[in-house]
C-alpha cells in the first residue's frame, strides 16, 4: 500500500461533492491508463450522497460511462424494487448512466431462493468479467461507509463474516443490522482493489473511525482492515473526524 490519507471537509454535503468530483477523475485515469474501469458502490447515507452529487455533477459525462463496470460490495437480500435495498436507493444515479451504456451488475434479489445461491451467481458474475481465469476484475475504486460500528460492506465487527478468507461473495444471516440477510463482498475481496475510499460523516460515526484508524483487525473493527493496493483515502467530515488524534 503505497499511500493511506485522511481528507476532513466541513461538512457532510461538502464531503459528497468533493468525493465525487475526485471520483470522476480517478474513473478518467483509469480508463486513459487501460481503457475500462471497475467501480464498486456502496449504499447508506454517506455512499447514497455521493452517487446523487455524481448524477448531477457538471463533469460527469467526462467519464466514458460505456467503459465502466458497476458493481456491489453489499446488498440487503431483499425483493427486486424493495426501497431497502441499495441498487433501488441509488435509482437515480443508475438512471442517469444506464442510458450512457454503464454495466451495471446490481447483486441479485430475493426471489425465493437461499441467499447462498445468490451469493454463488454474482461470484460467477465477477469472475466471468476477470482477466486471466481470476475470481474477480482488478477494482480502480472501491466505496465502503463506514457504520457507527465501524463496519463496512455487510461485515459487522464480532460476526462470522469478517472471518472468510475464502470465495469472494458471501450470504450473511443474522445481521445486528436489518435487513438479517444480506449478500457481502469478503474482506480479501475487499482487498482487490487500487484504491479503497471510506465514507463517514455525522457525529455518530466519530467513534468508530477512531477505532477503525488504530487498525485493531478486522473482529473489532472491519473498516480498519481494509485498505487499497495503490490508495486509501477517508473521506470524513468534520463531526465524524472529532475523536481523532
């Protein structure tokens, strides 16, 4: 990991703009350097703030959005069109780059089968769009919110989750957060990517970024354990940047 960076803005929406016009520009690079790029979204508050500022961001059509794959690092396991689920809570950035060609690769919904089944076939996705005979695509960015518990993904400090080190999707069951069951990228899946960007604004989020910034491991504090192989950068507010040193 060649650089770990902590960006404080003045305020949540602020923070918003600024990660997105920093995001179009590393989706430029990335395409001038190898002609695609690989963007993993997340959803909650902060992740939902960033993907409406880049819907609307004047330089938004700069990136060439037909060479761009979109994908998940979670998803509440939910039936297609549920307002809970984060590809529906991202409406309305997906609406303004689908008709531009982006390849959008939403995790699957529940339509009656086991969360495992769902977890397999959008592992099959990501391999199939690999290089190399790889179980994933090499990711340019990838979006993680930090929760107030310093989780990030679907992988909760103390949860059977944070402790896969095989396969690159997983179901999780028994969620402290609702929905229960969701689908979550694992954290060496996590790992596959240049840069990691980490989301947190609002006071309540203080707490666990300090946690996650002494880098405990990953049973404590998952968002600690998660870092780029080329960048990673915090993205935090100033509320949520109170407890550190």
């Amino acid at each position: 990991m060649s650089g770990d960076r902590v960006l404080v803005h003045r305020d949540a929406a602020l923070l918003a703009q600024a990660a997105a016009a920093r995001l179009l520009t590393a989706l430029v690079d990335a395409q001038s350097a190898r002609g695609t790029a690989h963007l993993v979204l997340t959803g909650g508050r902060n992740g939902n703030a960033l993907l409406a500022a880049l819907a609307t961001h004047p330089a938004r059509d700069a990136v060439d959005w037909a060479h761009v794959d979109l994908w998940w690092g979670d998803e509440r396991y939910l039936p297609a069109g549920d307002p809970d689920r984060n590809a529906v809570q991202a409406a309305a950035f997906l609406d303004a780059v689908r008709p531009l060609g982006a390849r959008v690769h939403e995790m699957p919904a529940d339509d009656g089968g086991s969360a495992e089944d769902a977890a397999a076939r959008y592992a099959a996705e990501l391999a199939a769009a690999a290089d190399g005979g790889a179980q994933l695509p090499v990711f340019d960015v990838l979006l993680l919110g930090v929760g107030p518990d310093a989780h990030v993904a679907s992988l909760f400090p103390g949860h059977p989750g944070t402790e896969r080190t095989d396969g690159t999707v997983i179901a999780v069951h028994d969620s402290p957060k609702p929905p229960p069951t969701r689908l979550s990228l694992t954290l060496p899946a996590l790992q596959r990517a240049r840069q990691v960007w980490l989301l947190a604004a609002g006071e309540d989020k203080a707490g666990a970024v300090a946690l996650a910034r002494t880098a405990p491991g990953a049973a404590a504090a998952p968002a600690g354990a998660v870092h780029g192989t080329e960048q990673t950068l915090w993205f935090l507010d100033g509320a949520a940047a109170g407890e550190l040193a």
